[in-house]
C-alpha cells in the first residue's frame, strides 16, 4: 500500500510557508508582549495603606473631571464604607 502525497506548486507551497510564518511572527510578539507584562507586574512594587474612601472617591472624580469635562460622574458608596487599604499612588496614578 502507498501513500498518496498531494504535490503543490512551487508558489502554493510559497504562500503557505509565508502564512505559516505570518502566523509564527504575529504568535512570537504576542508571547512577548505577555512576557514584558509578567516582567513589569513582577518588578512592580505594592505600597499598602489604609485611606479615606469618600476623600479618595474626591479626589478621583476630580482628576477625572479634568480629563473628560463633558462627562458627568456619580459614584455611589455604602456609606460605612469610609476607609480602604490598598496601594493608593497606583489606584489613582497607575502604576508610576
């Protein structure tokens, strides 16, 4: 029993090894760009404390306001709710 190779032609087997290695590139820069964002979260250094939620809510709103005047924000916060820890310099500014 033999098996039966479909043959192509020299430029269908080019077209193909070029999709192939589209398809290979594309791939490679999506891993890299997943390894830059796993090195830069690794490196990140987390500052916890605890801070006024409502005085923080402000203050977000402000900068917010600035950035986007045409957009009217409302927040809504369960009122006991007045003091969070988290890493506040990133909550507000990213990751500076």
């Amino acid at each position: 029993m033999t098996a039966h190779h479909k043959s192509y032609s020299p430029k269908v087997t080019t077209n193909i090894s070029k999709k192939c290695a589209g398809i290979i590139l594309n791939e490679t820069n999506r891993i890299k760009h997943i390894m830059q964002n796993i090195r830069m979260l690794s490196e990140m250094t987390i500052e916890y404390s605890a801070f006024n939620l409502p005085d923080f809510l402000e203050e977000l709103q402000d900068s917010l306001s600035v950035l986007f005047p045409d957009i009217r924000l409302q927040m809504q916060v369960e009122p006991s709710l007045t003091e969070i820890t988290a890493d506040r310099k990133k909550t507000l500014h990213g990751s500076e």
